[in-house]
C-alpha cells in the first residue's frame, strides 16, 4: 500500500441539507476517478458511501463516510457526511478534521435551513468553503438565486469560480479562473475544453478580475504582487 506523509494527505469534508445530493456527488468522482467501475445510486441502495443498513431502510445518509482518491500524489479523503441534523455530531466531528469543507447547494432551493445550521459550525472553525450548486439540471434550478443565497449566508466574500452555461443544449461551465469552457456530452463524461465563447467574454472576464482581487485581499504576499504585476497566475 502506497504511503502518504502527512503533507500529502488533504480532508475534504462533504456537507450540505438533507438530499442536497452530497452522496450521489461523492460516488460521481468515485466513477471518474476509476476508483469504481459502475455508479450506484441511493434509490438502488448501491452506494459506496451508504453502505449500512439503516441507510438503506432510510434512504439517507446516517454516518460520516471516509472515501478516498488520489490526485497529484496527493492522498484525498472525502468525507461524506449526512444531512439531516437529527446526526449534526457526525457533521461537527468532520469539519473539525477538514482541510476544505464543500457545501452542497440544491440548485432548487438554494441556501436552505439544514446549509445555515451547518455554516455555524464551519464559521466556528474557520474552514475554507467551496461552494458546488447542484441538481441544475432540474427545470426549476436556479443557479443564479442559489449563488445569492449564499452571498447572503457568507457576506461578499463569496466568489464565483465557475457557472454553468448552455451552448446549442449542450451543459457547458465557464471557469474564470481557468479561464476555460467545459463542453459536456449528453452521458457526461470527460468534458470537451474550449475556448470561453463570445458572448460570455465580458461576464467571464469581470468575474475572473474580481477572484484575482479577492485573492490578493486575502493575503499580503499576493497583494504585494497583484500590485506588481497587475494580476495573479492560476496558482
Ligand atoms: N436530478 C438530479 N437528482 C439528483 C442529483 N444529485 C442527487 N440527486 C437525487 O437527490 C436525492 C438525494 O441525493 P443524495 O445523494 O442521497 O443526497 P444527500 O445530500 O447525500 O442526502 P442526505 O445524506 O440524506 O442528506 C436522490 O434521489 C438523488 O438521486 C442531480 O444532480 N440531479
Ligand atoms: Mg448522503
């Protein structure tokens, strides 16, 4: 078995409301990963994550689950934890140990009572916060609502990476600070890469400007920097 120092071993705490879809997400990398060869599903009880009984009788997440995966030499853990706060010390004990919290947002609901009990705890401790709005392809998402629902939990220092976008139906995400366009196909998948189109230039050059600034904001170092050379790299 490979063995990671600790440097190289990063927690990344899965959390969420109550069927924010954390665990299906969670078996979603595990498949793109190739750590997995066939997505389960909670529905057919077939998860790597809810793997217990009473989160089959239920069909939800009753304990914090480590799963893990590899990236650049780097050992990751994810954490996925459940929603309902009928089971907040399984969600407590695992932001205590977080490197980076991801939040879930139901692209449906945007921020909902379940997100802002657990933003406490993550206040509490201080954790780094990505932010991932999901179940966008639901015909009442809103993705727009949902990121104002969190600029209104987290205040203005809530930054957009990435957003998804249509080109001719097909679900593409603007990435500002690669600066990139993601084309995904119909069974998803690896995505295509290219470049931002046209009519999204001015969005995603304002967007990609603001998270270089709020970046600088955050650290003297890069601030010193920013003020250098006007901008900051991808890293
Ligand atoms: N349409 C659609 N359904 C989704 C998506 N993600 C999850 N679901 C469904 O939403 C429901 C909840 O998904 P889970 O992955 O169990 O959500 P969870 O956040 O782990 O739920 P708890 O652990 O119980 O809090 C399931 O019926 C999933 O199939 C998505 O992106 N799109
Ligand atoms: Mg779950």
């Amino acid at each position: 078995m490979k063995v990671f120092d600790d440097k190289h071993i990063k927690n990344v705490v899965f959390v969420g409301a109550h069927q924010s879809g954390k665990t299906t997400l969670s078996e979603t990398m595990l498949f793109e990963a190739g750590l997995i060869n066939r997505r389960g599903t909670v529905e057919g009880k077939n998860t790597v994550s809810d793997y217990h009984d009473i989160e089959h009788e239920r069909g939800t997440s009753v304990f914090a689950t480590p799963l893990h995966t590899e990236w650049r030499n780097y050992k990751i853990n994810i954490i996925d934890t459940p929603g309902l706060d009928d089971f907040v010390g399984e969600i407590i004990s695992s932001i205590r140990v977080a490197d980076t919290i991801l939040t879930v947002i139901n692209a449906q609901n945007g921020v909902e009572i379940g997100t802002e009990i657990i933003w406490d705890y993550i206040d509490r401790y201080q954790k780094p916060t990505v932010f991932v709005v999901n179940q966008i392809d639901h015909l009442n998402a809103n993705f727009d609502m949902s990121f104002k629902s969190i600029k209104n939990l987290v205040g203005n220092n809530a930054v957009l990476i990435q957003y998804p976008h249509k080109i001719d139906g097909a679900q593409c995400i603007i990435d500002v600070l690669k600066m990139k366009c993601y084309k995904f196909g119909p069974e998803g998948g690896k995505p295509e890469k290219l470049p931002i189109p046209e009519d999204q230039a001015e969005r995603a050059n304002t967007l990609h400007n603001e998270l270089v600034e709020k970046a600088a904001e955050n650290d003297e170092a890069l601030m010193e920097l920013f003020f250098d050379k006007g901008t900051l790299n991808e890293d």
